[in-house]
C-alpha cells in the first residue's frame, strides 16, 4: 500500500482515536499514537507505532516530532467526564487547554500546520433548536463543554494568524464498535448510556436506571443523536485529506439528524441481546437536555461525510458484539 506519511494521534489508544488510527491505516497513512495511558489501553495500540507521553510535556512531544516526519495531528488526547470538569475544572482546563497550548506551540515549531481536533456537542449547552446547526449559540453548562470551546476559540485565532490549519469536530453521541470486536468503548468509570446498559445486562453495573422519564419527550426520556464510532473514524480521515489538500478548516458537526430515546436505545439492546432486565427510573441527572440532535448537512456538503453505520441497527449489533468478544473481557480482566 502507498504510505501517505505520519500522522500523530494523541490519544491513540481510547475509544475514537483508536478507531482512527484503524481508519487512517486502512487510508495508507502510518498513525503514531501518542498516549499517556491514563485511560487508553495499550491492547488498542494496532496499526502504527506506540508513543508513551503527556501532551502537556512539550519535551515528550518534541521527541516524537523528532523521531517522525508528521504530516498532520488528530488530537483527542483530553479528559471527557462532565460530572468530574463540575468537581475538579482546573484537571479539565490544565489537560485540555494546557495539553492543546503544548502541543500548537511544538506543532509550530517542527511547522506542521495541519490539525484535526475533536471537540464535541457539549459546546451547544442547552441549545434551544433541534437539528442544531454550527451557528447556533454556543453556552457550554460544564467545564468540559467550556474548555472544547475554548480550543475552538485558540484555535480559529491561530487559523487567522499563522499557517496552522484545523478542523473541529462537534461530535453528539459517539457509539457502536469497531465491526471486528477488537476495539470499543471501555472506560472506568463508564458513565454512558448504551455500554452501561450493556454492563447492566452483563451483571457488571449495579442500580443501572434511566434518568429520567418527565423530559417533554415522546416517551418522557431523553433523545440523543448517536452516531457510529466508524462513521466517525472516516470522517476525521477526509478531514485529513482535505487538510492535506489545502482546505480552509472550521468547525463541523458530526452526527445523523435522527434521535432516538432512552427507552428506544435500551428496547434495542434487549433485542439484540436476547435478554432484559426491569426498568428503573431515577431523577433527572443534572445538566442532561432533554433533546440534542444534530444538523451535520455542512459536513456533508463541505466534506462529504456520509454515515452509512449509523443506523440504530448496526449501532447496537457492533456495541454488543464488543461487549461479548473475548477482547473486551480480556479488557476488563487487566489481562
Ligand atoms: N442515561 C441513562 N442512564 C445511564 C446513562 C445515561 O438514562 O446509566 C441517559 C442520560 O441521562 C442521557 C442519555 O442516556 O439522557 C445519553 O447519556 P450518555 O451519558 O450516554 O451521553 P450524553 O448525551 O450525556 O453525552
């Protein structure tokens, strides 16, 4: 296969940027994952070369620039729990800001000047609209959304200013498997919808309950835009490209356009796994709107994103195939 060149990936080794280095080997690009395995799993750790560091350290980056010839960044490597940026913001503003700053001010130095960034739905807040289009309003409710944001922010300045091109991606709710079982959505804490209910029905989550069944929704629980962690992965591989081919860069949404609810996602998932288990309901958990969906037709216009595994289906088929191969159990075993 012809090599289209390095790319660094911070946070290579979690869930999105894990199916991205598959994608962007799969595209002949050579992804050096660059990790500091706070989160990330060194078994995800596939397709290119493993780089252990921290994006606040400007001497472990400037090693890595170094040693490889980067043609572009993905940058995913940040903290991402929203109850935990209300308890201990200075973690979020330090990795995610404080990571973005070192890793923009090395990228500038070795003049790479192409960066794909993952940022997230969360910058919205409460929109008030649903589809929710780039332009609307942008009042992030926790330090997570805020310090996304604030990336975009630094990040359209530096568009301005010096030749560092960058795509942000507003992602809604990231879901779904890799089709081959190998790699997936494994975090501990999890806090999310469908692995934790999948845990639930695997005897691994205790007190699994919806949040809420009052939300003026059809069915009185939350609706979310879900969309396939490989619909993702290409994505971010085009933004390369387009990057590489002299694109402008911005920020884009990346989800369906279509929400499903609470009660569909979990009838789903009983579907698929053939079993079930008794609803619980709990209260409201603070700060969840009760509907986020996206309008991603710029991304689609502007960058042909196309997602063609995003449908509730294949969704739940490739999660649950995940949660029940032998790589997650190895996994959560530590083996
Ligand atoms: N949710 C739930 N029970 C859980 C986890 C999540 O009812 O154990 C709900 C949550 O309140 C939200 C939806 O599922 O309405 C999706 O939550 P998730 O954490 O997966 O993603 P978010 O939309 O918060 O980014």
């Amino acid at each position: 296969m012809t090599d289209r060149g390095a790319i660094l990936v911070t946070g290579g080794a979690g869930y999105i940027g894990s199916h991205c280095c598959k994608a962007l080997a799969e595209a002949g690009y050579r992804p050096v994952c660059f990790d500091n395995f706070s989160t990330g799993h060194r078994r995800f750790v596939r397709w290119g070369p493993m780089v252990t560091g921290d994006v606040r350290d400007r001497r472990q980056l400037q090693a890595a620039f170094q040693s490889y010839d980067f043609s572009a960044v993905m940058h995913f490597a940040a903290s991402s729990l929203v109850g935990e940026s209300v308890t201990d913001p200075q973690k979020y503003y330090a990795n995610n800001v404080g990571g973005t700053m070192a890793l923009l001010s090395v990228m500038r130095g070795a003049g790479c000047g192409r960066l794909v960034f993952s940022s997230t739905g969360a910058v919205y807040g409460n929109a008030g609209s649903d589809p929710i289009p780039e332009s609307a309003p942008r009042f992030p409710v926790n330090p997570y959304g805020k310090s996304k944001l604030m990336i975009e922010e630094i990040l359209s300045d530096y568009r301005q200013a010096y030749d560092l091109n960058s795509i942000c991606f507003r992602y809604f709710n990231a879901s779904g498997a890799d089709a081959s079982g190998t790699i997936g959505e494994y975090r501990d804490p999890e806090t999310h919808l469908i692995p934790r209910a999948m845990m639930s029905l695997q005897g691994e989550v205790p007190n699994f309950g919806i949040f809420g069944d009052d939300y003026d929704t059809p069915d009185g629980t939350a609706v979310r835009d879900y969309i396939h962690v490989t619909d993702l992965a290409s994505a971010h591989v085009q933004a390369v490209n387009m990057l590489l081919g002299d694109h402008a860069g911005g920020a884009y949404n990346l989800g369906t356009g279509v929400g499903y609810s609470v009660s569909e996602i979990l009838s789903a998932i009983f579907a698929e796994a053939g079993c079930k288990m008794p609803l619980v309901y709990h209260p409201r958990r603070p700060g969840d709107p009760s509907v986020l969906i996206a309008d991603s037709s710029v991304a689609r216009m502007h960058l042909g994103f196309n997602p063609i595994h995003s449908n509730l289906g294949t969704i739940i088929r490739t999660a649950w195939n995940w949660h029940t191969k032998g790589a997650f159990e190895q996994l959560r075993g530590g083996r």
